[in-house]
C-alpha cells in the first residue's frame, strides 16, 4: 500500500495544545489526523471534556480525528511503582511512552508515515525528554512545538476558538500535585 510522504498522525493531549501544534502542522505543509487516547488522563469525565475540546480543534481546521477507547487500568499497570513521583520524573517518561508507542501503532495502522505529539508546546514538559522516547518509534517526528511562540499561540487560539484549558497534565498523580499548589496559594 502507497503512503502519503506529507502525512502525520497527531497525538493531542488536549485542545489548546493541539491548535498551535495543527496550525504549525499545517504551515509546514503536512495532511494531518488528529489522535487522542490518553489513557492517562483522569478522571474519565476530563478525558471526555479534553475530547470535545479535541472536536472544536478539527472542526475548525475541518480535520478527522480518531478517539481509541482509554485503558486507564493498563495505564496504571505501566506506571505501578511510580505512583509517588513528582511530575516531570520517570513516571511522565513512561507515559509519554506509553502514549507515543499508541501513536506509532495507530500511524502504522492507517499507513500514516509520521507521527507527533502536541506534548512538546507545553513550557512544563522537556521537548528534549519527549525526544528521546520518541526516538524509540520509527517514523516519530521531533517538533518542538513551543518553539516560534507556540505556547503563545496556543492560548491566544484557546481563546480564539473558545477551548477550556485544564490546569493539570491529566493523571490522577497531577491532579493530586495541583490542589496541593492551589492549597499553598490559600
């Protein structure tokens, strides 16, 4: 079967990250499919919420996007013993391993010869980090996707595109790390 060279599959973590990602995306001349599964992300009601705002995102650059069923249980078997990190240690280095092996079956899948993720826009992620495990994976593009003011661009097209914007990476370990945060500004 014949691939399309200009082709990318994109793991979106959510909405707003992934506006600036699929705009940049776009400008560099590549046909995009939109990809969430995160079976990290908790509770499955923000799962669901970080979706529809992962819906706005196509609809507005009239992309298809693919949603796989979250297995929140296998996630958590791949970071048992991890519970306790802090964010941005070895449990997010698996995570993000975990996500980019499910974005680089899911582009093997659909004869997708690329794929990338929306992780590196966030200024609280190490694009560096994210490389590396996304080396691992044949056909893993390496966009840096804060660079050129895409964290920026990310929220002024949030606003734009009116996307909630959540105010933690997504697991149950994050969401835990900023009540504490919340709780020490009270």
């Amino acid at each position: 079967m014949e691939t399309d060279q200009k082709k990318v599959l994109l793991h979106c973590c959510c909405g707003p990250c992934s506006s600036a990602s699929v705009e940049r995306l776009l400008n560099l001349g590549y046909e995009v499919v939109l990809f969430f599964g995160n079976s990290n992300i908790y509770p499955k009601e923000e799962a669901d919420k970080r979706f529809g705002e992962l819906e706005k995102v196509a609809k507005a650059y009239n992309l298809q996007v693919i949603r796989r069923t979250q297995n929140h249980a296998d996630w958590l078997a791949a970071i048992k013993g991890l519970e306790g990190e802090v964010e941005g240690a070895r449990r997010c280095d698996v995570c993000f391993q975990y996500n980019l092996r499910e974005a680089s079956q899911l582009a093997e899948e659909l004869n997708i010869p690329y794929f990338t993720t929306t992780l590196t826009i966030s200024v609280h992620k190490s694009s560096p980090k994210i490389f590396t495990v996304g080396s691992e994976f044949e056909g893993f593009l390496p966009i840096d996707f804060k660079k050129q003011g895409g964290f920026s661009r990310s929220l002024e097209l949030a606003k734009e595109l009116d996307l909630y914007r959540q105010n933690y990476c997504g697991c149950e370990f994050s969401l835990v790390e900023r009540d504490r945060r919340l709780a020490k500004k009270v």
